[in-house]
C-alpha cells in the first residue's frame, strides 16, 4: 500500500480564543488537517498545530520523500521525513507537518488491519478515560458561570489556564483559585494553568514558588507552564520545592528536546501535543521516556478532534495516562467527527474501538470550517 497523494486544510472561521495575548481570531488558521491517501483507496487522517500555508509549504518539500512510500509503516516513513530534513531546521514547522503525516499513516495502519491504534502500540490498558475540561480563565464571576455550566455537562476534572492569572496580582490570583473550587466543589480535579509560554511572560521563580503554596491549599493537581518555556533551571527548582505538581512541554518538539528535561527532573507531568512534537510515533517514545525517568504522561489536547482520537488512543496504550485534555467549546472538536462525543454519567470518555482512531470525519462540517476545501476524495 503507498502513498499516493497527501492534502491538507485549514480550519478557519471558528478558532477559539486562545489566551494569547495576541488573542487569535475565529479566521485565524492555526490547526490544520492532514489526509494521507493510498493506491488502494484508504485513507488516513491526522491533524497538526501549524497554519495551513506552512503545512502545505513543508508536505511541498517532503514530497520527494513521502511520494510512493508505504504507508502501512508509520513509525520509519516518519523517521525518514525527521532525517532528511533536519538542515531545514528540526522542530518547527516541518515537524509539525510531520504529526500530521505521522498520526494519518497510523490510521491507515489500523484500517488495514482492522484494529485500533492503541492496540498496535502494544495494547489497551483501558477502555475509557477521564477527560478534564481544558478552559481559559477569566475574572470570578464569569469564571465561576461558565465552571458552574462545565460541571453540569458531567466533567468531573477541570483546568483552567491563562486569562489575567499571574497578570495582574497575587489577590485577583487567588480570587480567581478560591472562586474555581467553590464552584467545582471539594471532590472535583482541579488544575491551574499560567500560560507561561505566552509572549513575554512577566513572571519568575520567586513567583511561581510563591503560587505553588496558594495553589496547594486549594487542593489543585498541578501546576502547568509556570515558568517561561526555556527556563530549564528554574523547572527543576520549582519541582523540587514546590508543595504541588509541576507540569509543562506543550512547546517542545520530538523527543530529543523532551530528553534534558525528564533527565534534569523539571516535570511531575509531562505534556507533549501530538499535533506538534512529530505525531504518535514521536509522542509515545516521549512517554516511554517519561515512564523511565518517573514522570507522569499526560498529552497536551488544545487542538482538534484529530488530536483528541490520537490522544485517546496513546492513553489506551499507557498504563498511567488515566487523563486526556478536552477544549471545552470548540467546534473543531465537538463538530468535525460523525459520532460526536458524549460522557458517561461517571464523567468518562469512552476510547473508540474501531480499526485506526475509531472516528469518521463529517465531510460536510470539514467543508465548512475549510473554507470549501475538499479533503477526502
């Protein structure tokens, strides 16, 4: 079976706000989505964190390197497009491109051999996982409307990230922490996200140790991107001293950049985004990395539904991976697939089953969030 053909669309016109403070608009394009199609007529599907032109401009220079390959062997067709391109830079744009090559060809795979991804990474721990609500954070009152509505659509975990937290004072801080757990109630996971990666993110150690202690008394599970995205050595402190988990790693691409940190101990939970570090064949040697260095893998899912089935299909696969992100509100989740996505009254996720990742796009809804592209034959 070889790759006849791979295309990719953008999805614009109901981005999501991000956080950023350059806040994305809905026509921004900064997922896209990756079909990769075969001489037998199956075709696979993949998603990547990067804008459409970028992602077409790198399948345009990988093309002499993917064109007639096998796509029943995802993990050396994607090695050979990491190998061959590095002097184009490793971890940008091409490797983006690649997690959506990566995760379509695992797809193919799975169709070919009528079992689900997770099961041909060596098999599934479990059938359902739990999905924690991934939301921005806003002043009290807002937040504690829009947590109140979260709940009752039957998540059980929440996190909460970015907005003015850590932007304005340690006082609106914990207002916004003292609100979020009143309104998710004592049992509920709870957990806090900084938004340190965001452009010049103003904050430090001294900082981040000193809301570590207040995010401890409220209970919360972690503490996610702290520190600005490059600070090694303030990671390792932190993790050290602080009273509560350290997570982060959502901007780190293929394992070798994963590799110092889990070595160094600068995480509790590590965070690679499928969509970015190089797909599954990259993501699940950074969770065997993270399983041999102590450090708990959880994906980064601020992406689509693409993302989502992959994650699902990783947590089957690994024995501690008990959690999977879902952006909460984004129609390039909650829309794209035909069978939609629904909790169990426990607040589960139920993993698919299906030969690949389980899922079937809704050609129509893809249509319309790619400005009329077509992606599928």
């Amino acid at each position: 079976m070889r790759i006849r053909d791979i295309r990719a669309v953008g999805l614009v016109g109901a981005t999501p706000e991000g956080g950023w403070s350059t806040e994305l608009r809905p026509e921004d394009s900064v997922h896209t989505l990756v079909a990769v199609l075969t001489d037998e007529g199956v075709t696979g599907i993949g998603s990547a964190f990067t804008n459409v032109a970028l992602v077409k401009g790198a399948l345009a220079v990988m093309e002499p390197l993917w064109r007639g390959e096998n796509a029943l062997e995802p993990e050396r067709v994607s090695e050979k497009l990491h190998q061959h391109t590095f002097w184009l830079g490793r971890g940008g744009s091409l490797t983006h491109a690649v997690s959506g090559v990566d995760i379509a060809l695992w797809d193919i795979l799975g169709q070919a051999t009528g079992q689900p991804v997770g099961r041909l990474l060596g098999g599934r721990y479990r059938e359902r996982v739990l999905p924690y609500a991934s939301l921005l954070m806003d002043r009290p009152e807002p937040l504690r409307e829009l947590l109140l509505r979260i709940m009752a659509q039957g998540f059980r975990a929440i996190k909460m990230g970015w907005g003015p937290f850590g932007r304005v004072d340690a006082v609106l801080d914990e207002a916004i922490v003292a609100t979020a757990r009143a309104a998710v109630g004592p049992d509920a996971m709870l957990m806090v996200d900084a938004g340190g990666s965001d452009a010049y993110w103003p904050n430090g150690y001294k900082w981040a140790r000193r809301t570590a202690d207040m995010l401890a008394a409220y209970g919360v599970a972690w503490f996610e991107e702290p520190l600005r995205p490059d600070a090694l050595n303030d990671y390792v402190a932190l993790r050290r001293e602080a009273p509560v988990p350290i997570a982060g790693g959502e901007v780190l691409t293929r394992r070798q950049a994963f590799q110092p940190w889990l070595q160094a101990g600068a995480f509790d939970v590590v965070q690679p985004d499928v969509t970015k570090v190089g797909g599954i064949s990259e993501e699940r040697r950074i969770g065997w990395m993270a399983q041999e260095n102590g450090v708990r893998f959880i994906p980064h899912g601020w992406n689509t539904a693409l993302g989502l089935a992959a994650d699902l299909q990783l947590a089957s696969a690994f024995p501690d991976t008990d959690l999977v992100e879902y952006i909460t509100g984004s129609p390039y989740v909650d829309d794209l697939t035909v069978e939609g996505w629904s909790l169990g009254d426990d607040g589960m996720l139920a993993i698919p089953d299906r030969p690949g990742l389980g899922i079937t796009l809704d050609p129509a809804t893809v249509a319309k969030h790619a400005g009329g592209e077509t992606l599928l034959d």
